[in-house]
C-alpha cells in the first residue's frame, strides 16, 4: 500500500539488531491523508507511524515537520494493536510529491549542489555550446521522425541563425559540426537493432505524481530512456550525472508501468575525434543497466532538492562530493559566493554587496520560490483534480474530437480537433498548453501552441497526439527569469542605478531640452521632457484615456533623435503592438520587434525580427536597430539579454512585478517606467512583495522624478467623475470640452428611444438576483437585454462591451449575446462607447476580487459614452466605497 500524510514528528536515526544484522532506522509520525489537521494526538488514528530503513533513514535525516511524505509498497503490521508502517524492499521514500522536480535540476545537483542553485540564478547564458547543443537535439528528433539528415540539418541550422551570428558563427562551420554530430546518431540508428515494431519517440514529456519528477526525454527506445549529449565521453561508462538523467526518466517511466531496465547514453562528438589523436573507447552509444539500487539513489537526491526547496536554505558545495579544482562553475561560484556573502566549499572572492541589497535579494528570493511554489500546485491540480473539476476551475477543455492532422515547416504537427460544446477556460490563442488524448499524466500529451480556439481548435506540436482535451500548463520560464533579473540587478547592476533603486540617491536630471515636444497637452510635454532630461530614471502615471501610448512614442522618437538606443517594453503583447502603432502613425519605423509569429499583431509582422536565416544578416538587423521592442518576459531571453541599450522605456509597469520591471531595465543605462498603479496590479500567485511594482514603489519614493497625466481623451465628464475623485485626487480631467460632453447622439443615436434609466451617461439598473457560485443568471438576461436595447436603439454591437468580474459569469452573458464579454483582466488597455458591468454578488459583497479596488477603477474608465452599472443594490451598499460608487451612479 501507499501511504501519505503530513510530517509530525521525525525520530533520530539508530541502529538496531536484525536477523539479517545490523540496520539503521529512523521513524517518522504523519498525520495521513484525510485526517483532519485539527484531529487531537490522543486520537489513535490521528497520527502514524513509519519506519524508513537502511538508506531511506538519509531521507529521514532530511524530513521536517509540515513536509508531505509518501511512502510507496509500505508494508503494514500491528504492534500492541497500534498498526505501524515500513518500508518494503520495494518502497520508495519520496518528500513533497507534489514539488516536481525537473531531470535536469536532479543531474546538476549530483553534480554538485551548488552548481544546481547557480544555474538557476544566472539562467543559461548564449554561448555556442547550448546553441550547437540544440540544434543537434532537433536533427536527433528529425532523423528519428524519419526526416532527410541534410535537409534537417540545413533547416535546423538556419533556425539558429540569429543565435549563431550573435556568438559570430558562420552557417557553413557549425553545419559541419553539427554533421560530424549526427553521424553518431546516425551510425546507430543504422545498427540494425530496431525493426519496425520499436517503438520511437523523441521529446516525451514526462511528468510523476508518485515520485515529483518531471522533464522531457530525448528519446524512448522500446520503452527506454535514451539521452543525448554533445559533448565526448572515451570511457566504457555513461558519466554518473549522465546515467542519473536517463535513470530519472526510468523511474517516471516505471510509475506508467513500463518498466525500463537499461538506459542509452549516445555521445555524439565521439565521433568527430580522430582515432589517432584520443585514446579510450570512441564509440558514442554506451549502455548501462538500471537497477533499483540507482532509482532509490535518484529519489533520495530528488528528496534533497524538494527539502533545500522547502525551507528556501542555499547549498554550500559541501553536501556534494565535487571536486571544486575541477568544477567550470568555479569562478561563479566564488564571486556569488562573496558578493552575497553564502559559505561555499569552493571559497568567497570579493567583498559582500550591502545589507540592504543582500536583503533584497534575500526577500525577493524568497518571494520568487514561493511564486514558484504556487506553480506547482498547479501542476498538482493536473493529477489532482477530476477532469470534470478542472473544466468547471477553467483550466481544461475537454470533449474534443480530433478532426485531422498534418505535418508542416521543422518537422512539427498541426492537431485539429472540433469541440462539442461553449465550455470557456483561462486557455487563449498563443498560449502554451498541454494537448492530450484525454488523459494528461498517464496517457500521451504533448506541450503545444495553440493557433486557433473557437469552434475548431488548432494546435501545433513537435510530436502528432489525438487531441481531446487541452489543459493549462503552467510555465516555471517566467519565474526562473524574475530570478536571473534580480541576480543580474545587484550582482551585475550599476552601482548608480543601485543607489536609486536602494533609496541612497534621488534620481538626477539634466536639462537637455527646452523644446516643446507636445504643444496642446502639458503634461505629456512634461513627461517627454522629463524622459529626455533623465540620468537615471523617469516615471510617468498615466491614468485611463490620458494619451500614455502617444506619449511613450514621443518619448522614444525624442530619445532617438538625441542619438539614444532604446528598449522599448511592456507586459504584454498588445501594448507594445499598440507602442509601435503609434510609432509608426508618428513616422517613426526604424524599429525590430521581438517576439513569436503568434505573438506579435498581424500589422507589425513586418517589424519582427528575423530570427532563422543567415546569422550574420539576423544579427545585423537587430546589433543595428535604434529601437528594440519585446515584451518584458522576452527581455530576459537569451537573445535580449546580451543586447545593451541606452534607455530603457517599460509601459504597464504597475502590472509588472520589481524583478519583472528589472528584467527589463537592466539591459540598459536609464530607464523610464509608465504606469498607472491605480489600475489592475501584478498578477502573480503568492501573496507577497511581487504584488507591488517597482512602479508604485518609485512613484511613492520619488515623486520629483514622477509627472502624472492629467487629461484624458476617453470618457465624457459625468463618466470619470468618479475615477478621478477615488483615485486621483480630483487631478483628472477631460482633455476638451468635446471630450468632457460627448454623448451616444454623437453616434447619430437617437437618446429619446433609450428608457429613461438610459438616457444619463452613467445609469445603474437593479438586477435584484441571486448569485449561483460565480455567475448570476437572472443579471445575465437583464445584461442581455440592455444590451438588445441599445442596439436596438442603433448602436453598432462592436461598440458595446460587458464586463463581468469571473469567467463564468462571462460565460453565462456570452450564451446570451454577440458582443465582447470579458473580464477585467481582459479589458485593461481598451475601451468602447458604451459599457455595461455586472457585479454578480448578491446579498453581500465579498471576496478579494472585490476587494481590490482598483479592478473597479478599471471596469469604470473603460465606456465613453455611456455606462450601466447592474447589480444588486442592496449588496453593494453594504461595503462604503461599492456605496459612494452606487449614489455616483444613481446621481
Ligand atoms: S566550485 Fe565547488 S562548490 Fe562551487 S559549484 Fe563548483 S563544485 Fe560546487
């Protein structure tokens, strides 16, 4: 039997008398699954208790209390009518099952541990091993695909182009490298030993509830884990962290009941050496036999990793074997080691930074794991949750048909499936998601993009899968960046930009501009000039409608024509998209945007950056551009991170968390951030620093470095009244009197057929519904309704949006009508003539997504013309701000 439970209690390690001999044991109390937390110790079933024998007392050694322990093949008995637990010789002992730790971290860690945490500060940097390394991993797919070597290697070689002309590679040279590569693979492909029955698969991916492991094999061979490396190896052997890759992918492999015995390690520069100048055995396959003595060995290093995981403690290099002589991260590890003033067994070089920035880091660190945490609950929720459960949380789409399928450009897939119902999910076009045949941890799945999501689903993905349900996947990339941003912030980081950053200096200006850049809006010419003046950093506020993306383009143009590099960023897509736009409708398109072909809008796809072809012209074209734009998760990309600019430009940077804004701005010597932290805040999962923007931090520290826009473009008077009084102090204002008075007869409406609760600007209609979980069907027919009147009146529907604060209550309206509905989240950034909210609670308000204020201020500011609060009254007079906001709207 399995067992598991919460860690009460660990007992030390001892040594007692067997019949086989002496044997070390540790027990260990858990309180099982199912007990209540509260269940009194008095109580016999409360707690249990678990012997772990002979190496698994390491493990013990290891446990805390408040830690989850899983005990697999626990053998039971009953002492003294207590029943009391063992481990079996066929148990596995394994710490927080549900912290999934990926292969490659396990292979680094017995490496050394330290060398695990370095990679995770400093992310991978370019360099042309990785590059090289890659492209030789795509031609093994390829050539196990069945693809043409020359072809695959031309292509694969080409899509690394903007890469290799950044490391200065020429295409003819590494293709010979990559061909003197591939002829191992080939070579043993061609040893005859497979037959048409065997079972190929490049790239599976893994993932082990039972064991928290997961990762993505090079290859299965009859079930067996094959790996790839294209580095030499003239042993007989695998190398030990080689062989403890493969036997990590064999233990996930074992949980789907095919058992893998032996593991193929395939050294593909092997062949590139000349027999006369290396002696030692230059066959590239080397095979090894996997016994559970090395799986045992693999979960116990997996359970060090999830037990430095679980208190956030630093290894010292100590708790390895590894010979620090020999180690090519040692020079890393002393500068890390003396800067942030860690013990190392390789030693400190360099005095610590300060206090306060080792603080710093030591918070946000802090802060990142625990973000990254919440991640792995979600993948927990994979396994965890029903199907069912997780099509009604919004995290999967289930019941589709798979309706064809067809190989396209790189040797990948293109999946269609129809689906046969108006299910919603957090799912969009572009995202990165899980496609399987109906059962993502057992059965096959395969991380995918999605291309299309409407009545037919469209994906594309390295390896053809049945796909009948799509799951989110959560990505651990955008944590692992924020981590690599704050390293490279203080380890890296200027030490002016760190005295701003830190509260040691103000941020200075120098006059350099008398110009008026904007002659009809003061405050937008104050915030470019204030950009342009800048030595260290600017910051501009820009509430709802204030003309922020026209300044920003000025603001750029202006520091160009100074002779300034810049960066220009932003959190997502669609700002920078809308950046660009006005750059261009300003005349300005000396600019390479960064990003995905799914990623980048339609009308800037011209603008993006090549990044396959000949490396030296891909590296030209973006060495030599004025203005870079990518989003921020983009600039911490390998590629961006090696790039230097002069000005940093960051829009939505109170959406950004401070590592997410650094990411950003450590590419560069100034920075300016816009912002309104007024509006929706970082969305991040844990609850703590990462919630507050480095934005609203400078905002409140520097408020000399700061210019808010006070006019805004977008809503009539009546309508930002409201806004403008809770949230900007009265400072915002209409920019015109058009502005200030526009009305839907602007449109050729004629008002006089609306109902006379329509006819103000700013109307609330009792909807006097009860809420049903997160919907509330009876606001759902009265929204629909108002909307028919409105277009019944002549409003074109593309004019009219709906806001509602959960997706199912955007669901429940989008049965009901054509116009767009969606959330807030959704609807920052945009607006529409006319906008109706639906609030959904009744009886009372409450709930955090209630709570936050500031998601009301963004729901308010989206209408111009006209806008219709519908809610029940009664609970929103319950809390005083929905209050003030309820005698606003019924003025
Ligand atoms: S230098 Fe020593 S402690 Fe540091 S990563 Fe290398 S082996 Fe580990």
């Amino acid at each position: 039997m399995n067992l598991r439970g919460r860690i009460v209690e660990v007992g030390d390690e001892r040594e007692v008398e067997t019949q086989y001999g002496t044997r070390s044991l540790a027990e260990v109390s858990i309180r099982p699954d199912g007990v209540d937390d509260d269940a009194d110790a008095a109580d016999g079933d409360a707690y249990v208790r678990v012997t772990l024998w002979g190496k698994w007392t390491h493990t013990a050694d290891l446990a805390e209390p408040g830690m989850d322990l899983l005990v697999t093949d626990a053998e039971e008995s009953e002492y003294r009518g207590e029943k009391t637990y063992s481990t079996s010789k066929e148990s596995y002992v394994v710490l927080e099952p549900d912290f999934l730790v990926d292969v490659t971290d396990v292979r680094s860690w017995v490496q050394c541990p330290r060398m695990y945490y370095l990679n995770k500060l400093s992310g991978i940097p370019l360099n042309y091993p990785v590059v090289k390394g890659t492209v030789v991993h795509e031609v093994f797919g390829d050539l196990l695909r069945g693809r043409d070597l020359d072809d695959s290697i031309d292509e694969r070689v080409a899509e690394a182009g903007l890469q290799l002309g950044l490391l200065g590679y020429d295409a003819a040279e590494v293709r010979d490298e990559v061909r003197r590569n591939a002829a191992a693979i080939e070579g043993w492909l061609a040893q005859g030993t497979l037959t048409e029955e065997d079972a190929w698969r490049s790239e599976y991916t893994l993932i082990s509830p039972t064991f928290g492991i997961k990762g993505r094999a090079d290859a299965l061979r009859r079930g067996m884990p094959v790996e790839l490396k294209t580095g030499k190896n003239l042993r007989r052997d695998p190398r030990f962290q080689d062989k403890i890759q493969a036997a990590a992918y064999a233990l996930v492999l074992a949980e789907r009941g095919v058992p893998a015995d032996t593991g193929t390690l395939l050294y593909t520069k092997n062949t590139t050496l000349e027999r006369n100048e290396e002696s030692g055995d230059l066959s590239p396959a080397k095979e090894f036999s996997i016994g559970k003595g090395l799986l045992e060995f693999v979960v116990r290093k997996r359970n060090e990793i999830a037990a430095m995981e679980f208190d956030f403690s630093v290894p010292t290099g100590f708790e390895a074997d590894a010979k620090c002589e020999y180690c090519f991260e040692k020079d890393t590890c002393m500068v890390v080691s003396g800067r942030l003033n860690q013990e190392s067994k390789a030693g400190q070089i360099g005095s610590p930074l300060p206090e306060d920035e080792r603080d710093y880091f030591d918070r946000l660190y802090r802060a990142i794991e625990e973000e990254r945490r919440e991640t792995h609950e979600e993948y927990r929720k994979l396994w965890e949750q029903s199907a069912e459960e997780r099509a009604a949380d919004d995290r999967a789409i289930l019941g589709l048909e798979p309706a064809g399928r067809r190989e396209i450009e790189g040797g990948r897939w293109e999946l269609r499936a129809t689906k046969t119902d108006d299910a919603v999910s957090k799912l969009r076009e572009g995202d990165i998601c899980l496609a399987s045949d109906g059962d993502p941890v057992g059965g096959h799945a395969e991380l995918c993009r999605i291309r299309e999501l409407g009545d037919e689903v469209v994906v594309t993905a390295d390896e053809p899968v049945s796909v009948r349900r799509l799951d989110v996947y959560p990505s651990e990339i955008s944590v692992s960046r924020m981590l690599t941003a704050v390293h490279d912030a203080l380890l890296k980081g200027d030490e002016r930009r760190k005295d701003v950053l830190f509260g040691r200096r103000e941020p200075a200006f120098t006059d350099r501009s008398s110009r008026t850049y904007i002659d009809n809006n003061d405050s937008q010419d104050d915030a470019v000039r204030l950009a342009v003046d800048a030595d260290d950093a600017a910051l501009v506020h820009g509430p709802p409608g204030t003309g922020k993306t026209y300044t920003i383009a000025r603001i750029v143009r202006a520091l160009v024509a100074d002779g300034n590099r810049v960066l220009l960023s932003a959190f997502t897509n669609r700002a920078v998209d809308n950046a660009l736009e006005a750059l261009r409708d300003q005349g300005f398109d000396s600019i390479v945007r960064v990003g995905t072909e799914n990623g980048v809008r339609e009308d800037m796809q011209e603008l993006r950056l090549e990044t396959a072809g000949e490396p030296n012209d891909c590296a030209a074209e973006l060495n030599g551009a004025p203005v870079v734009a990518a989003t921020t998760a983009s600039c911490g990309s390998r590629v961006v991170r090696e790039q230097s600019f002069d000005v940093a430009l960051v829009d939505e940077a109170s959406q950004l968390t401070e590592p997410g804004t650094l990411a950003a701005i450590n590419r560069a010597d100034r920075f300016v951030l816009v912002g309104d932290h007024e509006q929706l805040p970082p969305v991040v999962r844990a609850e703590n620093d990462l919630q507050r923007s480095l934005f609203e931090r400078l905002v409140e520290e520097y408020p000399d470095a700061s210019v808010m826009l006070d006019r805004q473009y977008r809503m009539s008077q009546r309508i930002q009244a409201f806004s403008s009084a809770e949230f900007y102090d009265g400072a915002l204002r209409p920019a015109t009197g058009e502005v200030a008075a526009q009305r839907l007869s602007d449109l050729g409406i004629d008002e006089s057929v609306l109902p006379d609760d329509l006819h103000d600007p700013v109307a609330f209609v009792d909807s006097d519904s009860p809420r049903v979980g997160n919907t509330n069907p009876g606001e759902a027919d009265r929204i629909a309704e108002l909307v028919e009147t409105y277009v019944a009146a002549g409003v074109d529907p593309d004019d009219i949006g709906v806001i509602a604060p959960f997706r199912a209550q955007v669901a429940e309206i989008s049965r009901r009508t054509d116009v767009t509905v969606d959330t807030v989240d959704r609807f920052q950034g945009s607006s529409k003539e006319v906008i109706l909210v639906s609030f959904v609670v009744s009886g009372r308000i409450d709930g955090p997504i209630f709570e936050d204020h500031r998601r009301i201020n963004v729901a308010l500011t989206r209408a111009k013309k006209s806008l219709v609060l519908v809610g029940d009254a009664d609970a929103l007079a319950s809390d005083p701000f929905y209050a003030r906001m309820l005698e606003w709207a019924r003025r």
